[in-house]
C-alpha cells in the first residue's frame, strides 16, 4: 500500500506540474493565434476598401467621362484624367493585397482587365469626340460598353462577396482563439486540482480492488471457460457446416437438399421452430415443404412473395418482441401476450428468388447463430439453383425444340420402362404411331418455315388430346409416336380417331395466311405380355402405320385388322 501511494504521488504530481505548463504553452499559441487571426481581419478590411477604391474610381472616370461629352466643359476631362492616373496605382494595390489567395488573385487580375478595357474604350469616344463632334458619338452607345462596366461591377462583387466570407471566417477563428484562452485559464487550475483529487481517488481505488481481485480473478476464469466453450461449439459448427456443404453438392433432387438443411439447422438452433419454403415461380406463390421444432409464431402454409419482407427487399428480416420492425404478413402471433422472435432469412442464387427460411423462437439466443444460418442458407439457394439449372438441361435434352414434345432418345428410355411396368403389374399398353400425310408435297407447296409451322401447332395438339401419364414423342421428321400406359388396343383405336379428327380440324395461320388442312396416317400396336420388347412393338405399329399410308391414308391400321386380313 506504501509504494502505491509513493507511485501515485510520484505520478499525480508531475502531472499536475505538466499541466500548469501546458496551459501557459496553451496560452500563448492561443494569443499568437489571435494576433494572426486579427492581422487576417484588418487584411481583409484593406481589401475591400481597395475594391471600393477601384470601384470608386473608376465610377468617377465614368462620370467624368459623360460630363465631358454633355457639357464639353475641360474641368470634367481634368477629372477623368485624374481619375484614371489613380486607378491604376489603385488597381496595383489590389492586386498585391490578394496576391496570397489565387482565387483572388484572378478576380483582381480579371478586374484589372475588364477596368483598363473600359478605359480603352472610353477613350476611344473621347477621341471621336474631339474628330466630329457630339454629332459622332451620338450613336456610340455600344452594348460592349455597357457589358464591360456590368462586368467590373459583377467582379468586384464576387471579390467583395469573397472577401467578406474570408473576413466572417477569420473573425470566427479570432473568436476561438478567444475562447481558447479563456478556457484554458478558467479550466487549467481545476484541472490541476483534480489531479490531485485523482492521486488521492486512486488510493482509494487500490484499497477496493485489492478486496475484489479474487472475485475479478474468478469471474474472468468463468468467462474464459465460456469463451473456449463457445468457440469450440463454433468451430463444431463450422465443422458442421463444411460437411453440410459437401452433402449439398452431391444432392440428386430438390427434396433431398431440403431435407439436409432441415437436419441442419434443427441441429444448430435447439429449441427454435423452422419453416423452409420455396418459391413456384409459375404460380406465384411460396409453398411450405418441409418444417422441424414448434413455433412460438406460427406462419401460413401459402402465400404471396410480398407477404414476406425478406423476400421483398432480399435480405434478412428480424423481429424482436419489443422491437419496432415492421412484421410480416405471414406470420401469425401467439394468442396470449407472450414474447416471440423471428426471422426470415431468404433463399436468394443469381439473382433468382427459390424460397425462404423462417425461424420463431420465444427468446433471441437464436439471433447470435445467424451468421451460420445465413452461410446454410446460400449454400442451399445455390444448390437448389444448380439442380433447377441440372433438370432445365436435362429436360432439354430430351425434349424436341420445335414441337416442345419429348424426343426419340427419351422415347426409347420411357417405352422401356413402361414395358417393365406393364409386366410387372400385369397392366395393358397400346403404341400409337402417326405420319402426316403428303408432307414433303406441303413443304414444297410452303417452303419449310410452312411446314415448320404445322409441326410447332402439331405439339400442342398432341399434349392437349393426351392425359397426363400418355408420353407423346416426335419420332423424327412428320412423324409421331405416342404411349398409351392402361391402354388396350380398342381404347387406343377410339383415341386414335379422335386424334385423327382433331388434326383434319387443324388450322394453322402462316405469315399472316391460313395453311391449308392436313390428314394424318395413324398405326396403332398393343403389348403382348411377355412376348414384345420395345423394338419388336415400335416395328408392330410402324407396319400398321405403313398399311394406312398403302391403303390411301387419312386412315386408322392396328394390328387387329392386319390379323383379319390373313386370316
């Protein structure tokens, strides 16, 4: 206790001592500086007196000037002579007086010109004057005249204007330097004083913090112990997160991502309720699709995108139980008066909305994961992306550009696997095989944008007129072919003529033209169970197609006739 109080004396006093001398240096760079700034103010009040001097004078040539055309009186010319002798000593005064401020300094130099240009000119009438008389200056009233006077005037205002700016600063500067001095000598005792008042006040200070040091220890071993316990569970986390990471990037479907964030996140946030949606772009709305834990706030099922503000402006929205964010429309608080927190974090990939996460709880310790909530979200919006981008790709690999129908390779795979299917359940299945009849004549007739066009209209028909488990293939050029799973070969004859009429009611428009109506040539095949494989039924109802084309077209073949025909 002895050698603190020999430290704080040997500290307070000094310091005390450096203060004292502080103050007196203080007080005398605030006098220089007030000195400075009064000689700046006594300037600027010689500089506008020498602009108005300049002003004056040459107000008084002018004067002088038109007095001696008016009157021809000699002592007006003895004016103006006098007037412009002064002017320029006056004008060379100015000039030195702003020469430190460049922005001055041009006004002068510009001031100078436009006031010796005046001159000029008015010599120059005083010189016709004196060759022909009033009658040949009657007319010289010249607007250059005028502007150039104007001009002067509009200078000296804007150095004036300048000046007393620079004038209104420098006494503003003169009255710091003022108050400084003031201040120094009001607070530089008292701060001397308190000091000492300090040497003694942590004296005291030292005799409590002896009592509370053990305490102080034991608390701050607690928070360390906390600190290490936190940034274990963070690095857990992080560890948690890298593999989540590495889970996502190997994920074959939406739900599957779905699902491992969900795992995720149930994991990371204890307690706390979620909600993950996605966006349907289509229809316009966000979709529940998966959910862990129990809300404190419940949220709807389905809503609108603008329900949602961190759908609205894309970034993380919060609100806390006495906060003042706005809350968003989705959200559904607890009956009773209970306290709840929420945020809705969105699911945002190159610029592209794919959904939002929305998470309750009844305190907001959940808030302090956010950083890795939001990592878990961008990794997941981006690997929902790529698997949109993935099954985009694929579907247009397997579909036909022109028609929108699926293409020949997907065909293939689809009739194997229906096959499969319709063995494996003991189910019928009927291929249906159609060619548009005299097509190379109607490209020839059209030129093949034409026939472009009637197999682009020909797509839609064919989705439409099929249900929703019937695939509808462009099999190559005017040809199509259709599966028809649970089909026997009676249904598919009937849907067959079906379809065979609503191609004869076609109407397809053309560059402004109506095309002509077309007819279709139709074969129609059945599985046999065990018997058929893909190959043996596409050639089984190609055959019943080629019999319609040799037996006139515009007409139906199944095999059933062709058995007929045999027998």
């Amino acid at each position: 206790m002895a050698f603190r109080f020999r430290l704080a004396s040997g500290l307070g006093l000094p310091a005390a001592a450096l203060i004292f001398a502080a103050v007196g240096v203080g007080v005398l760079l605030g006098a220089h500086r007030f000195i400075d700034a009064s000689n700046a103010v006594s300037h600027s009040g010689e500089v506008l007196a020498s602009a108005g001097a300049v002003e004056a004078r040459l107000r008084d040539a002018e004067a002088a000037h038109r007095g001696y055309l008016l009157g021809d009186a000699v002592e007006y010319l003895a004016q103006y002579q006098s007037s412009r002798e002064q002017l320029g000593p006056l004008l060379a005064n100015l000039a030195h007086l702003v020469e430190d401020n460049p922005g001055q300094a041009e006004r002068a130099r510009e001031i100078e010109t436009l006031a010796r240009r005046r001159l000029e000119q008015m010599d120059r009438v005083q010189a016709d004057y004196a060759a022909g008389g009033i009658a040949a200056v009657k007319d010289h009233h010249d607007p250059a005249n005028r502007r150039t006077s104007s001009a002067v005037g509009e200078q000296v205002r804007l150095l004036v204007e300048e000046e007393r700016r620079l004038l209104e600063q420098r006494g503003l500067a003169s009255r710091a330097s003022a108050d400084m001095l003031r201040a120094l000598a009001v607070l530089g005792i008292p701060l001397g004083i308190a000091v000492v008042a300090w040497v003694y006040w942590l004296l005291l200070r030292e005799i409590r913090r002896r009592g509370d040091a053990e305490r102080i220890g034991t608390e701050a071993n607690a928070r360390l112990r906390d600190s290490v316990a936190r940034l274990e569970r963070h690095s857990a986390d992080l560890s948690e997160l890298n593999r989540f990471g590495g889970l996502l990037q190997n994920c074959m479907r939406p739900e599957e991502a779905v699902a491992l964030t969900s795992q995720l996140l149930s994991r990371l946030l204890p307690g706390t309720g979620g909600t993950l949606y996605r966006v349907n772009p289509a229809q316009g709305y966000a979709e529940e699709v998966t959910h862990w834990g129990e809300h404190t706030a419940a949220s709807v099922a389905i809503l609108p995108p603008e329900n949602c503000w961190a759908l609205r402006r894309g970034q993380v929205h919060v609100l806390r139980s006495h906060g003042e964010t706005l809350r968003c429309s989705h959200v559904q608080p607890p009956a009773i008066d209970a306290e709840y927190n929420s945020a809705c974090i969105p699911l945002l990939a190159q610029g592209a909305q794919q959904g939002f996460i929305y998470l309750s709880a009844p305190t907001p310790d959940f808030l302090s994961e956010m950083e890795l909530v939001q990592a878990a979200a961008e990794q997941l919006s981006m690997a929902l992306h790529n698997l949109s981008l993935q099954e985009r790709l694929r579907l247009q690999s397997i579909r036909d550009p022109l028609t929108g129908l699926f293409n020949r390779r997907y065909l293939e795979e689809s009739l194997a696997r229906e096959l499969a299917r319709s063995e494996r359940r003991g189910l019928p299945l009927s291929l249906m095989m159609l060619d548009l009849d005299h097509f190379k004549l109607f490209n020839d007739l059209h030129g093949h944008p034409g026939g472009d066009a009637l197999l682009a209209a020909l797509g839609p028909l064919l989705r439409q007129r099929t249900r929703g488990e019937d695939i509808a293939c462009r099999y190559g050029g005017e040809e199509f072919t259709l599966i028809l799973p649970e089909a026997n070969l009676e249904q598919a004859t009937r849907r067959a003529g079906e379809l065979a009429e609503a191609v004869r009611a076609l109407r397809v428009e053309y560059l402004g033209t109506l095309l002509p109506a077309v007819t279709c040539s139709i074969g129609v095949a059945t599985y046999h169970h065990g018997e058929d494989t893909a190959e043996t039924l596409l050639q089984r109802a190609d055959k019943a197609l080629y019999r319609a084309k040799r037996g006139g077209r515009d007409r139906i073949e199944t095999e059933a006739t062709a058995a007929i025909r045999a027998a």
